[in-house]
C-alpha cells in the first residue's frame, strides 16, 4: 500500500514538471493555459485513479484529494472546475460501492482548495510550510471524515490500515506540491518582470536618440542598441560579435581602444569628442564610456553611449560665424554709432560711425573716458548720475533724443538708446547706440518755419497771422489802442501769371513782399495770404477813431505809392498797382475771421471802384452781405421744403382774348412772406441754385400744360417759361427738355422758352444749335427784354426765334418820351420785317394799350389785362372770359 502511495507522490511531481511547462508556452495567452492546466491536474487525477490503493472492489484511494486541491488554490476556479469534471467522470467511469463517496470527496478537495486562494488572495494566509502542513492535515482529516459514510465492512478496514498512513503521506505530499507549484508561480512571476523590465530597457534604449553600445576588452561589439542604423558605420547585426579594427579605420579603432583600457583601468566614466563616416555620411559624435560592472564572455566591459553633435557643432560653427559677421557689421555699419563703456566711463569699444559721428579715431576714444569724450559740461553730472545708477542696478538709460558734442566741440543732435550687458567672466558693460539725427532735426526746424511761414516770399502765412490777430485783438482791449488790418491785393496779376509764367509772377510777388515790409514799422505785421493777397496789420494807432483812421489811410496811401513803382522782372520792366481793403478795430470784440472778411470786402469795394485805391469798412455793407448770405442759405431751404410756387399772367390778342400765359415763379417764405423775384434771381444765379430752381419751374409748367392740352377750354393756351442763361448753357439742357417732354406730356407747340439777351454775350453758335434742336422738336423762343441788352442784328438775323418781347421800361414812358416811342415802333417794325411776332410787357393803360396797337402790335401783358394769378384764379379769369 505504500508504495502505491509514493507511486501518488511521483504522479505529483509529474504534474508540477507539466503545470510549468504549460503556463510557459501560454504565458501570452493566459485564458488558453488555464484551460490546458486544469486539462493536466484532471489528466493526473485520472491516471491516479487508473492505479490506486484498493481495499475491495469499487473502493479505491488515491492522490486526488491533493491535486484538486492544488487546481483550487493555485489555478483557480477555471482549472479547478475542469480538473473536477475530469475527476468525476473518471470515478463514476469506475464506479463500485464507494463511487458516491469519491464523488463528494473530489467535490470537497476542490472547494477547500479555492476557499484557501480566496484567504490568500485576502492575505489572511500565505503559502509556506506551516500554512500547507495544516492545510493538508485539515483537508485529509476531512476526507477521512467523509469517508466515514462508507459500508460498514469496508469503513473497519479503512481505519485500521489506510487512515493514518493516509494522513501520513498525503499531508506532507500536499506540503511539497504546494511549494513546488509556489516555486512555480514564483519563477513565472520572475520571469514575466524580467521580461517586462528588459522590455522596458529596450523601448528607453529605442527612444534615446544615441547610440548604445557594449565593448569588451578586446574591442568587440557585444550589444548594439541605435534607434536607426544611420548614426552606424554599418548595420546592428553586421557589427555584433566584430572588433573595432575591423570596423573603423586604424587610428580611430586606436583611439577607442585606448578610451576602453582607461575607463576599465580607472573605473571612472571617460568622454571623447570624434568624427567618423556613417550610413548617413560624415557626422560628429560625443562619446562617454563607463565600466559594464559584470563580465560579458569572460571579458570586462563598458558601456559606450555616442550622441551624434553634428547639428550642435554646424551651429556652434554658424554662431562664430555669425558672431564674426556681427562684429563686422558693428564696426563697419555706416549710420549707426556704437560705444561701449566699462563703469568707470572707459571706453572698451568704439565703431567706424563713432569716428564719423563724433570725430575720434578708434585709436584716440578707446581707454578715454565718456564724459570726457562726447559729453558737454553742463550736462557731465547727469550722466554720470545715471550710467552709475545703471551699472548698480542694471536699469537701463530710458533712450531719448541728446545733444552731444564732437571732437572740435561742435553739438550734434542724436537719438541714443543704451544696453546693458554682463557676459560672465567680464566686466560688465554699457552700449550706447546713437544715430545721427541732425538732419531729421534740421527738416523739423524747417517744417516749424514753413508751419508758419510762406516759403516764396518768407512773410507770416494765414496761421501765424491769426496767432498774431489774436494776440493784437487781447492786447487792444487792454491798452484801448486801435489796430488796422489792411488787405492787400495785387490788379491783374492773373495776366502777369498768364503771359510770362508763374516764375515771373513769383519774382513779382517776392518783391512786394519786401516792398510791403519796408512801408511798415518794426511792431507791425505784413503777411501773405496765398496769391497775390497780402495782409499788413498796423498796430498802437491812436485811440482816437478820426486820428487813425487818417494814419491808416497815409500809410496806406503809402503802400500803394511804393507798389506803383516799376519792377524790372526777368530783364523787363512792368507796372502793377493794388487794391486795398481797410478796417479798423476799436471795441476789438469781433473774431478774427470777421476781421479777415470785413478786410476783404472794403478791398473788393476798391476793386469796384476803378482799382490802385483804397477802401475802409462800411457796416452796411456787412449788414447786406450778412443778408444775402443768411438768404442763400434760407434759399437752399426753401427748394428742399417747396417753398416755391408758380403764377401765371395772362398773355392776350388784340381784341383782348387770352391766348395763353407766362409762368412766373414766386418764394413764399414762411417768415418773410413774398420775396421779391428781384432779390433772390440774381442770388440763385451767383450761387448756383438756378439750375435746380429752373428745373423745378419747367418741370411743373410742363406739367400743367400737359392738363391743359387735354381739357377743351384749355387746350389752345400756350404757356411762356423763362429760362436763365446758366440754365440754358448746360451742355445737356436739349436732353433735360425733351426728357420732361416725354415724362410730362406737354405739347412742345404750345411752349415758348423766354431767352434774355445776355446769352448773346458768349459763343452764339452753341446757342443757336441748341435753339434749332428743341425747335426742331416743336418748342418756340421768345426774346425777353429785347432793346435792353447788347444783341446784334446780324446775331437776330441768325436766332431761330419767333417772338420778340418789348421790355416794359418802353412800354411804360411811350405817352411821355418820344425816344421811347421811337424805339417801341422800331421793335415792332423790325418784327415785322423779320417775320417775328411781337409782345408787349407791362401794359398796364388802355392809352399804352391803343397806341402799341395802332403801331401794329398784336400782342399784349400787363396789369390791364391781368396781374400774375395763382393757377385757380387764372383758370377762372379764362372761363369767364369766354
């Protein structure tokens, strides 16, 4: 019997020789070799099973209790369910009396096993001796207790002669397996860190970007370790196992030898810098060496780690360079001053624009000192206040612009910036950059003048003449002096500029600026406007308006004396005379402005006073300018708010029918009520705002006679509109026209247009051409105020008109003066000859009416037919009329 027990023991030993094996070849497939491993200690108890201790038939023992056991507490549930089956299958395969025991006890080994991994998985018990001794006395106890549910015959015998040798050799074979399979586990667990940690070594070696190698004495490549084979002279598995001079050339494999025995020697780490030709061309490499610490191949060893430096080296090599390039264009850089100054003020470095800038040779400023050298005196103690401070602190000089001094003590104007360096191992230094601002300084000294003064003649401009109206209208008011201000403006310049050129008119104008300057005393003030206006101001005149009003006039008249002398211009002589404006401020309350313009309107008074003369200041005339200016304004008003509205004067035959009307335009102001055609005409045509005006009043006649034309009691009525010489020149006024025309509606036939005799004045032809192409469109033309104007007969010839109008200035005095009457008949007789209708304008008695018609005139409008009437009036002066 127990010898078939120790059979048990070696089936023992047996399965820790296959358990190892197995969890090796699944160590990357864990799930596998479980299921192999509880294949192997089911296999075991199957084969125990197949030769055990039996007692009689269908009771057998075996090591099974032990093995089960084990898959428990060292498989797992996996294995130990699968060894289970196994072991079940196998004894119910058997069967026999003691069948249902095995069963329970098999039940039993495994559940006591996996109860013991659980405790040690809680570390409430380990695997060592003491631990498995007991378990393995507890668990056989156990079975033995079980095996107390057996017949009573074969239960006698159990206990006699298998109990205690039972006990006896399946405690301590549970104590061996146990350490066996922990032996087991501990060698795997070994192996899976070491693997882990050689990994680990080799994913470091792999990302270090240097080469590591492992030299031994001789020389030999024992391990090559390279994130890439380009950092080697040849591939990691052709080196291996090589020595060095069969690898690199003599002198290096030399070099390295000797790097070897010393670091074995000394036992201390060792460097070398060197060069060698790789897979990816020549590079250049810093090696270190360090003993291996263990013998490889019965040889010492070192370590070798080699860190390609070739980019380091290309830009240390880049960096002198560029240091070398740096200093040359320091030292060589035209425009640029660099200084350097130790603390003391010793000057350690001084370029080639230092020595154009400042003066001094390299030679003489080197070891001077700052203050010394380019420092004036006043400003010596400031500076030196400050590069101590600097070199205390290492606060920088704020830079700014400085006015330092040359070698021969001449200043010079620079913008200086400063920089503080401390290279270790030397002294520290301050740098001066300055440049050279003398010129910029010169442009902004010339920009000031020119900011205030004219270039051409170098008298005060406009700006510094305000300055100085300003100043004279504050110190007025205090001391209760009168100043004159006189605008001065040359006649006919325009011609000068015109015939001879703008360099001639700059001479001219150069020299009555000096002229100008020599009539005035040193307090007073002569500048120049623009053009050919100048400004004299005449300051601390008497206080006493008449008195100075008479010194203003004699110096004026004085001015004008000396600019009526000849000037000899280009090598010709010319003569030229001015027009003087003149206003004089006693209450000093008006602004500057109002100065200029009541000036400049007393000098326009004297231009229309036959010129070379002088004008002082009217109020009135202020006052009217004022108005006019506020009546432009409210005229703008007036056609954005459609202030404006047309009347129509009736217009009849010789037997005092209507035939039609002349549309008249009136300005219904909304304060000053009816405003005079009178006052605003000639404003609109001054300011421009007849055209918009014109338009207006032809858009809106047009489109009343456009009602007309389709209502019976209407229909025959022409319509006359007036229209301005501006208006009419516009270059597309035919395209305006015929354009209303066609958005209007309007009969052309039934239009006539009422031209004055000033368009006459200038280019004909183009008025004649844009007369024939509206008539040929229908339209008619009427000649206003015929006889009042300058109007040639041959240019009447040409005018494609058909009615002339006889002025009313005529028609009013054809009772009381004969010329008058003279000239009414000769109208209407050259009417006639011409073939041209003739109207009569400001008829306003039946005595005018009877005799123009006498004369032959069959046309009438004036007060005795009808005033100018709103359009509802006019209709119904026509309805009744009929």
């Amino acid at each position: 019997m127990f010898i078939e027990l120790v059979k048990g023991v070696a089936l023992l030993l047996a399965l820790c020789f296959l358990h190892g094996f197995n969890i090796r070849l699944w160590r990357h497939r864990p799930l596998v070799g479980q299921f192999f491993s509880g294949l192997i200690f089911g296999g075991i108890c199957v084969v125990g099973m197949l030769t055990p201790v039996v007692l009689m038939p269908g009771v057998i023992f075996d090591a099974r209790s032990v093995v089960l056991s084990m898959a428990g507490l060292f498989g797992g549930p996996l294995v130990a369910c699968i060894a289970a089956a196994m072991a079940a299958t196998g004894r119910l395969w058997l069967g026999g009396a003691g069948a249902e025991v095995g069963l329970m006890v098999i039940a039993l080994c495994t559940v006591m096993g996996l109860l013991y991994r659980e405790a040690r998985a809680r570390a409430k018990v380990g695997v060592r001796p003491v631990p498995l001794a007991v378990f393995g006395l507890l668990l056989h106890l156990a079975v033995i207790a079980v095996f107390q549910l057996l017949p009573a015959v074969v239960l006698q015998r159990v206990n006699q002669t298998l109990a205690l040798p039972f006990l006896l050799t399946f405690t301590p074979a549970t104590v061996v397996l146990g350490l066996l399979l922990r032996d087991v586990e501990d060698r795997m667990a070994t192996e899976h860190a070491l693997a882990g940690t050689a990994a680990r070594l080799k994913a470091i070696a792999q990302a270090i970007p240097d080469v590591l190698l492992v030299l031994d004495a001789q020389g030999r490549y024992v391990e090559v370790l390279s994130p890439d084979d380009s950092a080697l002279s040849a591939s990691a598995p052709q080196l291996l196992g090589k020595r060095l001079h069969e690898v690199l050339p003599a002198p290096q494999a030399d070099r390295f030898m000797a790097l070897i025995r010393d670091t074995l020697q000394s036992g201390q780490t060792h460097t070398i810098e060197y060069e060698m030709q790789t897979q990816a061309g020549r590079r250049e490499f810093e090696g270190r060496a360090q003993p291996l610490g263990v013998k490889v191949g019965g040889q010492a060893a070192v370590v070798f780690l080699a860190r390609d430096i070739t980019k380091r080296k290309q830009a240390e090599s880049a960096l002198r360079e560029s240091e070398l390039r740096f200093r040359s264009l320091l030292r060589n850089i035209p425009s640029i001053s660099v200084q350097g100054y130790l603390e003391d003020g010793t000057t350690s470095y001084w370029n080639k624009a230092s020595e154009h800038l400042y003066g001094y040779t390299a030679e003489e400023a080197l070891g001077a000192n700052l203050l010394d050298l380019i420092i004036p005196p006043p400003m010596r103690e400031a500076v030196r206040a400050h590069v101590a401070h600097m070199f205390k602190t290492g606060e920088v000089i704020p830079a700014g612009e400085l006015q330092l001094q040359r070698k021969d003590g001449s200043p010079v104007d620079v913008f200086s910036s400063h920089a503080y360096i401390q290279v270790p191992g030397h002294p520290p230094e301050m740098f001066c950059i300055d440049i050279d601002i003398s010129g910029r300084k010169a442009a902004e000294d010339e920009a000031r003048y020119l900011a205030f003064y004219d270039a051409l003649t170098q008298l005060p401009n406009r700006r510094l003449l305000v300055d100085r109206l300003q100043q004279v209208l504050v110190n007025g008011a205090r001391s209760g002096l009168t100043t004159a201000v006189l605008f001065v403006d040359l006649d006919n310049f325009k011609t000068l500029n015109d015939t001879r050129g703008h360099e001639v008119g700059d001479l001219l104008l150069k020299e009555v600026a000096q002229r100008l300057r020599g009539c005035v005393r040193e307090q007073d003030t002569v500048a120049r406007l623009g053009g050919d206006e100048f400004v004299v101001v005449l300051q601390n005149l008497s206080s006493d308006p008449t008195e100075a009003a008479a010194q203003t006039r004699t110096l004026g008249e004085l001015i004008l004396a000396q600019l009526r002398q000849p000037y000899d211009l280009a090598g010709h002589e010319h003569h030229f005379s001015a027009s003087i404006g003149a206003t004089l401020l006693r209450h000093h309350r008006d602004s500057v402005d109002e100065v200029l313009k009541q000036a400049d309107m007393a000098m326009y008074r004297a231009k229309d006073a036959g010129r070379n003369t002088l004008r002082f200041f009217d109020p009135d005339m202020q006052q009217a300018v004022n108005r006019r200016a506020l009546l432009e304004t409210e005229l703008h008003n007036g056609l954005r708010q459609a202030q404006f509205l047309l009347l129509y004067q009736p217009q009849v035959d010789s037997r005092g029918h209507i035939t039609g009307a002349e549309a008249l335009v009136r300005w219904r102001h909304p304060v000053h009520g009816m405003v005079s055609p009178a006052e605003f005409i000639p404003l609109a045509e001054e300011s421009g705002l007849i055209l918009p005006l014109g338009h207006w009043v032809m858009e809106t006649a047009l489109r009343q006679q456009a009602r007309w034309r389709h209502e019976p009691h209407f229909a025959h009525l022409s319509l006359a509109i007036n229209v301005s010489a501006r208006q009419f020149l516009q270059e597309d006024f035919v395209a305006q026209v015929l354009a209303l025309l066609q958005s209007t509606g309007a009969d052309p036939a039934q239009i006539k247009l009422e031209l004055t005799e000033s368009l006459l004045l200038d280019n004909v032809d183009n008025v004649i051409a844009t007369m024939q192409a509206l008539k040929a469109h229908g339209l008619g033309f009427s000649l206003d105020d015929f006889g009042t104007g300058y109007s040639s007969l041959s240019y009447l010839k040409r005018l494609p008109l058909d009615q002339i109008k006889i002025d009313q200035g005529f028609v009013r005095d054809v009772l009381l003066d004969p010329s008058d009457a003279a000239i009414a008949r000769s109208i209407i007789g050259l009417a006639g000859s011409l073939g041209l209708d003739v109207i009569a304008e400001g008829v306003e008695t039946t005595e005018h009416h009877q005799f123009l018609l006498s004369h032959g005139c069959q046309a009438f409008q004036g007060y005795l037919f009808g005033r100018p009437l709103a359009l509802e009036d006019f209709e119904r002066q026509v309805l009744q009329a009929r």
